[in-house]
C-alpha cells in the first residue's frame, strides 16, 4: 500500500517558503507553534475520519462530537465532577457513540452518510440543550490543562501538547493499518465487501471498529479543543471540522470509494489546511476568500494528485519498453 | 471469396503493460460474415487484442484497416462510429435500467434534448427481436437471467450498426439452453453479413461455431485453422506447443473416513428442501445440474455465508453449523467461489495481498503481519498454479482472467483445508491449465482432502467426479457411482426426468 505523498508534501512546502518569504511574522515562535498545535489537532481528527473513510464509508458527525465532549466536560466541571473522571467518562462515550454508529451502519445495513448526518444534528442538539445553550468558561484544573494544552519547552519554543497527542495517535495508527492483519482487512473490505468476507473476514466487526476510532479520536479532539480554547459555546464549538477532517483524509490520499489512505499523507494534508488558513491571514488576503482558497487548493492537490498517478504508470510502462530493447 | 479485401485487417499490432509484453507484432484478418475463433492459454493475449480493436486499449504499435482504409480506434465510441462493438467477459449493463434504456445507454434517440419514449422502445423491441428476445422492452434488466442479459448486450451492438461483434468468453456462465440459444443467434448473425470474433476456452463451442480458429501464444501468433482443420487436438497442440490428451482421467483411489455428512440440510434459497449427502476423504464428488438448481447456494451455505435454516452438518463427526465464512474456514473448509471479481478477489490488491489473505490470520504474531510468511505464501502459490504474473507485486485486476482465478485457488490451498468447495473450478481457465487444476485436484484428494465441486462441463463432471449429486430446484435428484455415470443419466436427473432415470 504504497502512496505517493510526495505530491502533497511538495505542496506543503511550496506554501510554507511563499508565506515565509511575504510575511515576517509566519516564522515567529508564537506563529510556529499555533501552527503546530492546529496542525496535529485537524490531524489527529483526520486520521479518525480516514479509518472510517478507508472502509468505504463516512462520519459527518465528528464536529458534533467534538462540541459534545466539549461541552460535557465544562458541565461536568461546573457541577463538581472529578475531572479525570469525566475524561474517562467522556471518552467512554464517545466510543460507544462508535459503536452505535457501527451497529446501525452494519446490523441495521443504514448509509453511513445517514447515521452520521442524524448524528451530527443529534449530538449537537444535545449539547445546545443539556448546556442550556450558555458559553461555559473552563475553570483552571492544573493537571488537565497541562496535560491537554501545556507546553514542552525545547529551549525557547514549546512544542504543544496536541503534537504529542499526536504524534501518539499516528505511530498506533500506521502500526495498526500497514502492520497489522486488521489494517490489511480493512483495506481489503474497503475495497471489496464480499470479496473480504469470502476470504473469511468479519468485515461487519470491523466497520465497527472503524466507527469506534473515528469517534474516539473525535471525543480526544474535543477535550484538547475545549482545554485549547477555554470556553465552549454549545452552539459553534467544533461545527464544520468533521469537513476539514475529510478534507485532509481526501487530500493526503484517501479514496471515498475506499481501500486507500495512508496516515502520513492525511497529517501533512491537515498540516496544509491549517497552513492555508494561516497563509490567508498573514498575508493580508480577504479572510472572506478563506474558504474559496481552501476548496480550490483541495481540488487541485486531488487533480494533481490524479495526474501524477497517472503519469507514474506511463513511465514505468515506458521503462519496461526501454529496458527490452 | 479474396475477391474484395477483407473486411479487416489487423497488422504487427504491439502491445505493452507495466511488465508484460501482452502482444507482439500480432496480425488478424476478418472477413465479411464470418466468424473467426480467437483462441490461446489465459494470459495469451485475447481480451487484449479485441480492447484494442474495441477502443478500449491503443496499441503501442501495428496497423490496423477496415475496408482497406486504416482507423484508429482512441475510444469505445469511436470504435462504436467504425462498427466494433465488443461485450466484455463481464457484461456491462444497469440493472436497475429497463432493457430499452440499456439498448440506448449513451445513444438515446431525442428531439432537442429530450429523451423520445416511445421511439427508443420501438426500436428497441426491433434489435430485440433480432436477438431472439421476446421480453417486454421495459423489463429491468436485473430481472433478466445472464443468458438474457447477455443478448441483451448483443441487441445493443446492433443499435450502433455494428458490422464487427466481439464476444469475449460469452458462455462462461451460462446455461446449456442459453448456450444453444447464444449459437442460434450468432449463426442468425453470420448470416446477416455479420463478423463475429468469438473468444472460448471452451474448444467444442469453437469447433461447433468456427469459420476459421486463430491462435495466440505468449502475446504472438501461433498459427491459424481452416474450418476443415478445425479439431480439438489441432488447436490445443498451437495453444501449448506440445500434445495433450483430449480429456483427464481420474484414477480414483479408496476413499476414507467421512469428512462432511449433511443430514436434512436445508438452505435459505430452497427452504423446503432437505439435503443430505458425504463426502469422504480423498473423494471428489461432483455436483450437477443446471443453472439455478441450488448448487451455488448448496456450497455457500456449507461455507457459512447464508446460514443453513434446517438440518445438521458433521466435519468429522463433530458437529458444525457455519454461521460465518470465518467459522467455516477456522473448521478447515475453503470455497472457490463462482463469481472471482465479485467474491474471489480484492481487485485493487496485489497478487500478493491476495493469495495471502485468508491465510493472514494463521501466520499472525500478535495481530502482527508476518511478512515473510506472507511472502512465502505467495511466491508458492504462484509456482504451484503457475500464475503468470510479473511480480508479485502487480495488482490482480491487471492479471488475465484465467491467472486471476488461480490465484483464488492458490489462497485457499495455503490454508491446507479437509473440504475443499470448487465452484465451476476451471470457468474461463485454459485446456492447458484445466488439466494442471485436475491434476491438482487429483493430488489433494490423495493427500486426503475431501473436494465438492460444482461444474456445468459435463465432460469435467465425467472426467473428473468419483460420485455425482444431481440437482434440480433446490433438491438432490439422484446420486451416481462413478460406474452409472452417463450424459444422459445426469441430464434426465438434472431435469427431474424420474421415469426415463
Ligand atoms: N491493464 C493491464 N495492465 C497490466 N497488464 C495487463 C493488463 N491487461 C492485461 N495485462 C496482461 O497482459 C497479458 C495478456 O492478458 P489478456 O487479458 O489479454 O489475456 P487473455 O488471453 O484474455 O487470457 P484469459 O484467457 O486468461 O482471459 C497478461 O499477462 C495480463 O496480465
Ligand atoms: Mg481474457
């Protein structure tokens, strides 16, 4: 399962060197490390999503998860809870949220698109009401912040605690897809059901497992998020980012229809988005252009994409001509 | 009759894939009503050499004329504009459109854009017709059989006037009935100044349908056949270079313990129907019948895809029921499927991914891969089926047919299993190969292994089966000893013909 991520690494530098060189400030530690942090927390959502899209399927209700967890964790907090509690609570609820977008996806045969869309306005309906809807401030809980928005110092610039999180995340992941038999099944069931179920594979079980990731890693995202932010507002936090996270699953290389994606490639691609957005408003362009500029990137880093496949194989086919004459 | 040039000429056509050199300075001629056989080992080169003359494919090098004047095809449309139509080896068509929209997929007949009803299923019903087709012109075309299906395809080559029409293993998977009707219609053809190209591995068909035979080997031309040349031996000595005899004869030894014994078994497509039969070790039993008389259903039932409703089953006398594939497998029972692109394979994957896919689980450590293991699993598969491959890297979709469905028995023998489950085990496979698989057959029922298989070659039923189970809807109609078999026997029982059997 070899990809070619050269591509969009190209791209990442390509807009990393154009941003240094026009804007003076991009370099700064306080830039590189905001940079740094967004980075791995869009990545460690991507990476979710690309297990879920590496089956075939998809969970637009990542954003809703995020603001859930969220919002129940300051709650939580306001009622007097435990906090390392309701983190364990929390993330306990975020797998069974999984596991039940799993359940219906593969026991009741219902579209992923069509459970995690239900899900997206359900959780986030939940959030709103159980909150009452009011912004909810995040009261200093030393051991947690720190753990979930500190800083590791190296020398002067502190790298933040989402990278490590991250950096978690991605080496379980990779092992988990290229290392292990169940990675390969699920490409195998990604790219072909029955085919996958013929050579004696539980592909229902591990759809499942796929769903319980996915919304595991987004319950993760939503209690860095809400201790990076320090408030939450019920109604906002989290909308929109299960679509950056496809967004950066499709861009480092995970096909919609399945089987394909690489861990690497969905990082970088997250790296490139939080970049774009902070390109923009360093370098002065309408922040109304943001989304405009952020699609057409996407769809030309996947055009390209395409292309170079494309390319790569004419080559190799021109190499074997060459090489018998 | 060279009176006029032929009506095509293909000339020193080149052809290249990442890794293989599929065709090699290859020449063809057809003429005007007539149908010319395109045979050869899988991997030889025929579904490359009609995608090319489809569209499908551009050649590296090489000519090739109609009428005289060179064309080149860069798409399936404007091979479509020349006159070549090509139905694949799996047909192409939308189930959930009616016939007369299949007829018309990317061609509708309109007046300013819209699409007209009614013109497009009069017409319809007319290419129907010359199809031999009697169905209503709004039928889904899922609800058709695949012989139905098939003409279908045919119908719509000849709404794009098609003068050249390629069939690519059209029979593989059709009934005896639907074959004779599939011939009715290809000699109606021939007849109507139609060419056809028709490529089988099936060389009775070819001898029976042939104005002339052409023969690939290795991506070249291995020589040509007059319609008075035309004979088995003659095209299988081209095929493979060398003589093989005619049919493989099974030297049946002692059978030993029961390895399968279903008892009342009773299927989700046949409720009603209770089953019971066994299998020994070292047996090969076969099981016939026609299309749709529940042998596939028998097999994946045994395998755990769709759970039995009834009855009991014993694997070596314990008793199992299979509620998963995964169950079945972990018992030692291992399925050939029928249908390799739908169940056998993993297309995108390699040919390595793919041999070794069932056998993951067993040389795991901890969850872990274990790539040498894998690697071995692989490099013996291909050696023991003699998969023509570049490496073992090259993704399956890009194999031969024939290669790819050796690859899906390569899988299964890695896993060592005591009931192997053939399902047309040699559908789209050469002659050379076909008796290399019996032989195999032959070899694991030696070591032990009890093997079922289901076959609509009657000769393979006869050559190869120790004991024959007939099948007719959903239920056993007979069993033979290898001594009672007959063609005639087996057909009477196949439809349920009791007082002549
Ligand atoms: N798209 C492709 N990419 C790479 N290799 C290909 C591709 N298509 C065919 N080949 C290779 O070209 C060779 C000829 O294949 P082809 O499908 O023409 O064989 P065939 O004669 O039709 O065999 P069969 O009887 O098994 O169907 C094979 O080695 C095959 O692996
Ligand atoms: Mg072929």
């Amino acid at each position: 399962m070899k990809k070619n991520i050269l591509g969009i690494l190209g791209l990442f530098i390509f807009i990393f060197i154009f941003t240094a060189y026009y804007s003076e400030p991009f370099l700064s530690a306080y830039n590189m490390q905001n940079l740094i942090k967004w980075s791995s927390l869009y990545a460690i959502m991507g990476i979710g999503v690309a297990f879920v899209i590496i089956t075939g399927g998809i969970d637009l209700s990542i954003g809703s998860v995020i603001g859930l967890v969220a919002s129940l964790m300051a709650l939580a907090i306001k009622k007097g809870w435990d906090p390392n509690f309701a983190v364990v609570m929390l993330l306990g609820l975020s797998l069974g949220i999984g596991l039940i977008h799993g359940l219906l996806i593969t026991k009741v045969k219902l579209q992923p698109f069509v459970v995690t869309l239900c899900g997206l306005l359900v959780y986030r309906g939940i959030s709103r009401w159980m909150t009452d809807n009011q912004t909810m401030q995040y009261p200093g809980t030393d051991k947690l912040d720190s753990l979930f928005s500190g800083k590791v110092l190296m020398g002067s610039f502190g790298l933040p605690a989402p990278l490590f999180f991250l950096i978690v995340v991605a080496i379980l992941a990779a092992i988990f897809l290229n290392r292990t038999i169940w990675g390969r099944y699920l490409f195998a069931l990604g790219n072909n059901e029955d085919g996958a179920r013929y050579s004696g594979i539980e592909t229902d079980r591990l759809k499942i497992v796929a769903y319980v990731i996915c919304s595991f890693l987004a319950g993760l995202s939503g209690l860095l998020f809400a201790y990076e932010l320090d408030s939450v507002q019920p109604a906002q936090t989290g909308e929109f980012y299960e679509l950056y996270a496809i967004a950066a699953a499709v861009l480092g290389g995970c096909s919609l229809r399945g089987g394909q994606g690489t861990i690497l490639g969905v990082i970088i691609a997250a790296a490139v988005i939080r970049l774009l957005r902070n390109s923009i408003n360093l370098l002065g362009i309408s922040t109304h252009l943001e989304y405009a500029i952020i699609g057409m990137v996407i769809l030309c880093g996947v055009a390209a994409d395409e292309i170079i496949k494309r390319v790569m194989a004419r080559r190799r086919t021109a190499q074997v001509t060459t090489a018998r004459k | 009759m060279d009176a006029q040039p032929s009506l095509l000429k293909v000339t020193a056509i080149g052809k290249q894939f990442p890794g293989v050199q599929a065709l090699h300075n290859v020449d063809l001629t057809l003429n005007r009503g007539e149908v010319l056989s395109l045979v050869g080992e899988n991997g030889a080169g025929k579904s490359t050499m009609m995608k090319i003359l489809a569209g499908v494919h551009t050649p590296d090098a090489g000519t090739i004329e109609l009428d005289g004047k060179p064309i080149r095809a860069n798409s399936v449309r404007e091979a479509q504009a020349h006159g070549i139509a090509l139905i694949h080896q799996e047909l192409n068509l939308a189930g959930n459109l009616d016939i007369a929209a299949n007829i018309f997929l990317g061609n509708e007949p309109h007046k300013a854009g819209f699409i007209d009803r009614k013109d497009i299923h009069a017409q319809a019903s007319k290419h129907l017709k010359r199809v031999g087709l009697a169905f209503p012109t709004d039928t889904l075309v899922a609800d058709l059989t695949i012989g139905h299906q098939q003409l279908v395809e045919i119908a719509k080559a000849l709404s794009v006037d098609a003068r050249i029409i390629i069939m690519d293993e059209p029979t593989s998977s059709l009934a005896q009935k639907e074959t004779e009707n599939l011939f009715k219609v290809v000699n109606d053809l021939r007849s109507q100044g139609i060419s056809i190209i028709y490529i089988s591995h099936r060389l009775g068909e070819v001898i029976e349908l042939s104005d002339r035979v052409s023969v690939l080997r290795d991506g070249e031309n291995a020589g040509e056949l007059a319609r008075e040349e035309i004979s088995h031996d003659a095209m299988v000595k081209l095929m493979v270079g060398r003589d093989l005899s005619q049919f493989y004869q099974r030297n049946a030894t002692e059978p030993g313990e029961v390895v399968i014994e279903a008892n009342r078994l009773r299927t989700s497509a046949h409720p009603n129907r209770e089953l019971s039969f066994s299998v020994r070790q070292g047996e090969i039993v076969g099981i016939a019948g026609l299309v749709g008389a529940g042998r596939t259903e028998l097999l994946q039932t045994l395998f755990g895809i769709t759970p039995a409703v009834g009855g009991t089953l014993k694997l070596d006398g314990n008793k199992i029921l299979p509620r998963r594939p995964l169950e079945a497998i972990i018992a030692g029972i291992a399925l050939a499927p029928e249908d390799r692109k739908q169940h056998g394979l993993v297309s995108e994957m390699s040919v390595r991914e793919n041999s070794s896919l069932p056998r993951l689980r067993v040389d795991q450590k901890a969850g872990m891969i274990d790539f040498s293991a894998e690697t071995n699993v692989a490099n013996e598969a291909v050696e023991k089926m003699d998969i023509k491959t570049p490496h073992l890297e090259q993704v399956i979709q890009y194999l031969s047919g024939g290669n790819q469905q050796k690859v899906v028995l390569g899988k299964w023998l890695a896993m060592n299993p005591r009931l192997l489950l053939l399902d047309e085990p040699t559908r789209g496979i050469d002659v050379g190969s076909k008796q290399e698989i019996y032989k195999l057959m032959e070899e694991l029922a030696a070591s032990g292994v009890a093997i079922l298989f289901v076959s609509s070659e009657m000769e393979e039923v006869l050559g190869m089966a120790d004991r024959v189970l007939v099948m007719h809807e959903g239920a056993i109609t007979g069993e033979l000893d290898r001594n009672q078999l007959s063609e005639e026997t087996i057909m009477q029982l196949a439809t349920d013909n009791k007082a002549a059997a």
